[in-house]
C-alpha cells in the first residue's frame, strides 16, 4: 500500500500546481494511495507509525529535507522495528534537496519515474547524538576553533575557517568534490573537512567537541548542539533511488 | 602536490586517507590503506599500504609503512617494510629503517640508516642456508 506524506507548508498557495501536477502524474501512473497531510497531525510520529502498522509499504514523502528527517524519524523508532525491513521510502522533492541529490532525484517530475520505476538500495542510517541522518552532518565555515576526536584515538584540529562534513551518502554534488568514492554500505562515516585544501578520513566514530555556538545540522534540516557524537547505527533503511544511483 | 615521479606512487587517488592543509592531527593515527599527509601530524602514524608525506606537511611522529614517498619534514624515527623515498625537499631528523631506499639530491637525513633485509633475500638466504646444511650432512 503506497502512503503520501505531504508536509505543512505545501498548504500554502504557492505549492497547489506543483501539488496537482504530481498527483496528476501519480494518477496517470497509476501510483494512488492513501494521502496525509502533517499540518492536520497533532502527533505526527503516531499518524505515520499507525498507518505502517495498518500495512503502509511503501512511504512517498513529499516535500523537502526537512519533511524527510521528520519521516526518517518516524519511521526509525522502535514502535515500528518490527515492520521497518518491509517498508520503502520514496521522495518527490517540491524544491531542489540534498537528500533528493543524494538518492539521484533531481526533481518531483523525475521523482513520479522514479517510484514507478521503483529501484530499491538498502543503506545505513547514521547517529549524531540520539538524531538519525541518512546523507550527510555539516558545519559550515567555522572559524577553527573546533576539535574532533576520531575513534578515541586522535584528534584533529582545524588551523582555517573550514566546512565540515560527516558523509554517510553524499549529494551528487558533494560527491563530484570529495576524492573517494563513498559507499554508504560500508559502516563507515568519511570525514570530509574542505578549507585550503581537502582531507578526508574514513572511520568508525567522530565527536565533535565544543566550539563557538556552532550546531551540527543533520541532512540539511535538524540541527544539533555541540558536543555530538556521530556513528552508523545498527539500521537499515528500504530507500526507492534513481536509475544512476549505484552503491557498491 | 608530490614532485617525486616514482611510479609505485602513480596510485595516489587511491588514498583512503588525506590530511589535508590546514588540519593538524594529534594521537596514533593507524590506518588500513593509502595514507597522504600535507598538513601537521603528531603522535604516530602507522599504515599497512603507502604513505605520502607531502611538501609542506610537518610531521612528529614515528612512522611506519609498507612504502613511503616524502617530501616533507619528519622528526621521528621511520620503518618502512619495502621501500622509501626522499624528494629533494625531504628533511628527516630521526633514524631509518627500510629494505631498499631512492634519495633524490637535496634532500636532508639526521639519523642512522638501517638497512633491513627484505623478504625476497630472506627467503634466498634461508634457501643457501639449508643448501649448504644439506651438503655439510653428505
């Protein structure tokens, strides 16, 4: 059973065609499901987690990063561990996403392909703190004054103002710039610092010590407080991902 | 980024690991594979595959490798399991041990040298050894 999970702001004016262009599509694919709308949910992992346990499958999240890290979380709680190897995600992005990059959806008319298509990858989430991320954790331009201990066993400090990012599944864009390619298979986090030049590091385990006010956010939405400590967790997740999206 | 052109090196986009510039690394940095260092390092540094120290990379630490290119500055002692090369800009103040070593003109060493027998001659000499036990039994 297919299940659309459209975000609040989509009630605004501005989304109703990009709104009916993709249930249009839906349609036309013959992909229609049961619809709910977060701006109508006083408990939103309750509504979503109801739905999985009355035999939604597959779990269309529309909307952008943000909608997508709230679903993520819903789905990952152990109110439903028990149904979470059954069920796919898929996402029609209303706006240019880093999560939508990262599984090869440019956009939602590609995304109505791409879940009719329906080419699954089972990934790794990642841990920062007791928050799940699937794509990637940053700081951007932080001034140096910042520490990470790797794996308990060395530290690393940053000389330049730098970005950081801890990758689990890199955006395309991303991924053009790192030297390595990262496979989110692989139960390692790839520290990926760029300021004068690039460095990256494989491991197991990263906490990032204090810093000047600096948060951490997760996938492009939540944002997390230093210090944090960031790992790949013991769960998987079902993901539907574009026909060029490759882990191996 | 590395001048050296030895092409046992070639392979250098291969690197799991990079320090890059601008990071300092402090503690016992022990990795799998292809190791590059252009930044600061302190601690030790140990690798089962290549290491890379680049130009301008600073290093304190006790290395060791399987193979090294360096470049850079490294006070400490080195081990290298097969071979090590210094650029003409490597600046070593530490002792070294290796089984077969290229030094490009310029390049500055302070230490001892350690030349340690590699496998392959091992093995011939273990081979002469029982050669000539077995012709001393007859």
């Amino acid at each position: 059973m297919h299940l659309y999970i459209y975000d609040d702001f989509l009630a605004k004016n501005k989304y109703n065609k990009v709104i009916n262009k993709i249930e249009t599509r839906i349609t036309d694919l013959g992909l229609n499901g049961k619809i709910i709308r977060l701006n109508n949910l006083k408990n939103i992992d309750k509504a979503i987690q109801e739905e999985i346990k009355r035999g939604a499958k597959t779990l269309i999240i529309v909307g952008n990063d943000n909608t997508f890290n709230k679903v993520l979380k819903s789905v990952l709680d152990k109110e439903v561990s028990y149904f979470l190897k059954n069920i796919f995600l898929s996402f029609i992005p209303v706006e240019k996403t880093q999560i939508g990059l990262s599984l090869g959806i440019n956009n939602y008319e590609e995304a109505c392909n791409i879940l009719l298509a329906r080419r699954t990858e089972s990934i790794k989430v990642a841990t920062a703190n007791n928050s799940f991320f699937l794509s990637q954790a940053t700081i951007l331009n932080v001034n140096g004054n910042i520490t990470i201990d790797i794996e308990d066993s060395y530290q690393i400090e940053l000389e330049e103002k730098s970005s950081i990012h801890a990758i689990n599944m890199p955006s395309y864009d991303l991924a053009k710039n790192i030297p390595k390619k990262i496979n989110p298979k692989n139960n390692y986090l790839y520290i990926y610092i760029n300021n004068k030049g690039q460095s990256f590091i494989p491991t197991k385990k990263i906490t990032i010590k204090e810093s000047d006010k600096n948060f951490l956010k997760l996938d492009n939405s939540t944002e997390i407080k230093l210090p944090c400590t960031l790992e790949i967790s013991n769960k998987n997740i079902n993901l539907i991902v574009g026909k060029n999206r490759v882990f191996s | 980024m590395f001048g050296n052109k030895d092409k046992s090196f070639e392979n250098i986009k291969d690197a799991e690991t990079i320090i890059g510039p601008s990071i300092k690394v402090k503690g016992n940095f022990h990795g799998k594979g292809n190791i590059i260092v252009e930044g600061s390092l302190e601690g030790s540094i140990k690798t089962d595959s290549s290491l890379l120290i680049g130009e301008k990379a600073k290093v304190k630490a006790n290395i060791k490798a399987k193979e090294s290119l360096i470049n850079g500055l490294v006070e400490g002692n080195i081990n290298i399991e097969k071979s090590l090369s210094l650029g003409k800009t490597a600046i070593i103040n530490g002792d070294i041990v290796c089984a077969e070593i290229s030094i490009e003109k310029g390049a500055k060493i302070n230490g001892a040298f350690t030349m340690q027998t590699s496998d392959q001659e091992k093995e011939t000499k273990k081979e002469v050894k029982n050669l000539e036990e077995k012709n001393n039994s007859k």
